[in-house]
C-alpha cells in the first residue's frame, strides 16, 4: 500500500500543481507540503480534506484506502453505500451476494 506523501505527490502532479501552488490553495506553506509528500508530517484530518477537495479526489484515495480517485465523490453511489450499511445484517448480505453475482457476470461477459 502506497504511502500518504506518495498518494499526495501523486495527486498534486496529476493537477500538475506545484507544491507551491497546492500550498496556496490550502493557505499554508509549500514547505509543509514538501514534508507530507516525504511522510515526515501527518495532516490533520481538516487539512486532508482540503488537500481531497483541491485535488479533485477523495479522503479514501489519500489515505490509501481505495486505488480509485473518485471513489464514493458520486452523491448517489455514497448515498446508496450508506443505505446498504444501514439494512440488517441479513438483507445486507443478500444484497451485497447479489450485487457481487451481477459484477461477476458482467465481467464474464466482457470477456
């Protein structure tokens, strides 16, 4: 699992920001973002959200949570996610096995 800084860098030079210019979309320091990228400083959790909202990805993705840079940024999916966690166990499960038997056949047939 990649690092926070490298997932950071990552990002950053996707948007093909400086570390000057993340910094100034922050309101801090280049210097500070220079050691987030080197793993010598962890942000707070209201700097990685803003670090997330600039760089046009999610707290997921930074953290290394998730590969995918937009997971859950969809309103829609996120709100669906949360209705599933909020279902009793039981129906959850079904609904996660039969999703799972739809993603398996869609990409059977992709094949």
């Amino acid at each position: 699992m990649d690092s926070f800084g490298k997932k950071l860098r990552e990002a950053r030079e996707a948007k093909s920001f400086s570390q000057a210019e993340l910094a100034r979309q922050i309101n801090s320091h280049h210097s500070i973002i220079g050691k987030y990228e080197r793993d010598e400083v962890k942000p707070t959790v209201d700097v990685i959200k803003k670090l997330a909202d600039v760089l046009d990805t999610t707290i997921s993705y930074l953290m290394g949570e998730t590969e995918n840079k937009n997971a859950f940024k969809d309103p829609a999916m996120f709100k669906r996610i949360s209705d599933i966690e909020s279902l009793p166990e039981k129906d959850r499960e079904c609904l996660l096995l039969t999703v799972d038997n739809f993603i398996k056949a869609t990409k059977l047939n992709m094949i």
